[in-house]
C-alpha cells in the first residue's frame, strides 16, 4: 500500500514548502489502505495535521511541520481520529 502513495507524497514533499498543507481525499475506510496513506505522508516527512471523516470517504490534511511522533503514533492517532468520526456519523438502528 506504501508503494502506491510514495511517489505522490514525495512530489508533493518536493514542491511544498515548510508552511504548505497537502489535502488528501481518501474513499477508503480499510485499515490497511489508512495506514498506508499515513506511513507513505510520514516517510516522505509529512505529518497529520487534520482529519475528517463523511459517509463517503475521509480527507486527510498533512502538513511538513515537524512533529516528534514516531510512524506508528501518526497512524494510531490518524485511525482513532477517523474511527471516532466515523462513529458519530452512524447513528445505528
């Protein structure tokens, strides 16, 4: 999953500078599709700077502001952040 977001991420990691956002319109809700997008951002020293989440699919925005969180702590944070959305658009039965 990496391998199929790196080469965007590191274009847009090329052409951003410091303050730039990079806004991602993600339809998938799969963990591992998530994650993939999350640690593809991290790699190419992005960090999430917003998440929300529709019925129809989740938007990331990232940023280059350097954080101190670790790969794996971007994608809990990310996942909790979509979940929790997700959930309150879902009323149930």
């Amino acid at each position: 999953m990496i391998a199929q977001f790196s080469p965007g991420m590191n274009g847009a990691a090329r052409l951003l500078n410091s303050t730039g956002k990079l806004y991602v319109r993600f339809g998938e809700f799969s963990e591992p599709g998530l994650a993939g997008l999350v640690r593809a951002a991290h790699r190419a020293s992005f960090s999430v700077y917003s998440v929300s989440a529709a019925v129809t699919g989740c938007s990331f925005i990232f940023t280059k502001e350097v954080r101190d969180d670790s790969e794996d702590a971007e994608v809990f944070h990310a996942m909790d952040e979509v979940g929790c959305q997700f959930r309150a658009l879902d009323p149930g039965d």
